[in-house]
C-alpha cells in the first residue's frame, strides 16, 4: 500500500494555507518575516510558495538566531519543520528537504539535537 499523501486530497492553495498557519502558530518568531514576506508579495503580485515561507523564516529567523545563541527560537524552528512534515505533502517534504536537511547534513549538523523523528527520517534517507 503506497504511503498517505495529502498533496492527493488537498488543493495546492489549500496545501500552502496549511503550512502558512502551522508556521504562524508554531514560530511566532516568525511572524514579522511572514508579514513582511505577504506584504512583499501584495506589492508585487506575486504567488507565495512553501519555499518562500520556508526561505524566509529560515534566512530572517532561523539563521540569526543560529549566530546569536538564541536556542529557543531554533528549538522552535524544528518544532515547526516537524509539525510541517506531519501533514504528509511530499511537495512541502521535498520543501524542507532542500531548505532545512541539506543545511543539517552539510553545514549544522550540530543543530540535529532539535530535530524531531520525522526530520531525522529525511537526514536518514538523504
């Protein structure tokens, strides 16, 4: 039997809905880069994707938090990533697989303590 996938049940728009509200609700660190980000997009008339979303929490938030020591703020950051992989798009995994597991694997592999067993699964199988 072939493994769930929500990307076969919920639309695209639905799918991106989806993870834009785990990220607001799970990183409220974030949620000045988001709105930052859906201003942008507003000005601009641009789509905004799981790879915007993901890009910029991790350029704006993730990584000075990284370079200042604010661990609380990268603890929720997996939080997050888990929480993401637990909807079952293979579309928003991929997502996280080029943003966040090749970062792990090939430049923070200290930072794999705050990675949960679903992140974990991906640095596996990468």
């Amino acid at each position: 039997m072939d493994e769930f996938n929500l990307d076969n049940f919920v639309s695209l728009e639905g799918l991106i809905a989806r993870a834009r509200n785990i990220i607001w609700d799970s990183m409220p660190y974030a949620r000045g880069a988001l709105h930052s980000l859906e201003e942008r997009s507003k000005e601009d008339d641009v789509y905004i994707s799981f790879y915007d979303y993901i890009l910029e929490v991790v350029t704006e938030v993730l990584d000075p938090a990284v370079e200042s020591g604010a661990w609380n703020v990268v603890e929720a950051f997996y939080e997050m990533c888990e929480a993401l992989l637990g909807l079952g798009s293979s579309m928003l995994g991929e997502t996280i697989e080029d943003l966040v597991v090749k970062d792990l694997v090939g430049y923070r592999p200290e930072l794999m303590r705050w990675a949960g067993p679903l992140l974990r699964g991906l640095v596996e199988a990468y």
